[in-house]
C-alpha cells in the first residue's frame, strides 16, 4: 500500500471526525455563554469573604474593617434639618 493510497482511506474518516471534534471542542463555551440566572453586588469588610453562589455572580466591594458599623458617608454629610 503507498502513501496515496492510505491517505485516501483516511480521508472519509477525517472528513467525519472534523464536525464531530467541532462539536465537542466549542460545546462547552456556549454552555458557558449562557448569562447567569442572578447577579448581586455586596459589600464586605475587612478579611470577610466573598460568597460563592452557584449560578450566581456576586461583585464583592472591599471596605477597610473600621468602617463596618459607620453610617454611610451619603448620609452622615446631609445638611442637618431644624426640627420644629
């Protein structure tokens, strides 16, 4: 059997592998192309970990621990209203 001859039986069987081995290559990024069900977005302190949640992205925003029990700065910088 010579080289031309063997290249023609594998033909037939590459030309089938080709769309399969597509399949298989890009079948897990569009599974992941799909959004996520939910997204939320929390505030964290100090050394406290992000929470995981399955099906979920979560955008943590790290604050430095001292200002864990201080009222926000949108409200402690109102002007003070006169109480009547």
């Amino acid at each position: 059997m010579d080289r031309g001859e063997r290249e023609r039986d594998f033909m037939p069987f590459s030309r089938a592998l080709t769309p399969a081995l597509l399949i298989a290559l890009l079948a897990p990024s569009l599974a992941m192309a799909q959004p996520p069900a939910r997204e939320s977005t929390v505030v964290i302190y100090g050394e406290d970990p992000c929470p995981l949640v399955e099906g979920e992205v979560v955008v943590c925003a790290r604050r430095p621990e001292e200002e864990r029990y201080r009222i926000p700065r949108s409200i402690r910088e109102r002007q003070q209203t006169e109480v009547a």
